[in-house]
C-alpha cells in the first residue's frame, strides 16, 4: 500500500507486528513502526513513523473473499517545504 501512495520513497527500516483473530471472520489488528527517514527527512533516532491496522474479511462461496479495513499512518516531518495557501 505504500508503494502505491507514497512510491519508493517510503521504504524504511522498521517492525510490523500483527494479531489474527482465531474465529471464523477474518479479524486482523496491527501496527508498524518504522524510522520514516526516506519519506518525510526525520534524522533523528527513533520512530520516524507509526503506523496502525485493522482488517474485517471472510469467505463468499468457494471462490470468492472480501476484506475491508482501516488504516492510520503518522509521520514526523524535519524542514518539508510546502507550496501552497
């Protein structure tokens, strides 16, 4: 998903950590936290970025699933520039 939003920019270092719920529906809760310099210029130590998950899905016949989620994604910024109003 990163790839797609923020393009290569957004390739870091960090741990992802994820729980699946045992039950019939697919329940899935997770977060990321990751050093976030490439994307967002964040030198000092430390979480850069975080990042948290959580995914619904579940099967529909013998060939098809859906999944719906919801993401957040927080970053700290050094010096950005910014064009606007």
């Amino acid at each position: 998903m990163y790839d797609a939003l923020f393009g290569e920019a957004h390739i870091q270092d960090g741990v992802q950590a994820k729980w699946v719920a045992p039950t019939d529906l697919l329940v899935e809760l997770g977060g990321e936290i990751g050093r976030g310099a490439e994307i967002n210029n964040y030198s000092d130590n430390g979480a850069g970025t975080v990042s948290l998950f959580a995914h619904i899905g579940g099967d529909f016949g013998p060939s098809h699933a859906w999944r719906a989620g919801l993401s957040y994604l927080r970053a700290k910024v050094d010096e950005r520039e910014f064009e606007g109003r």
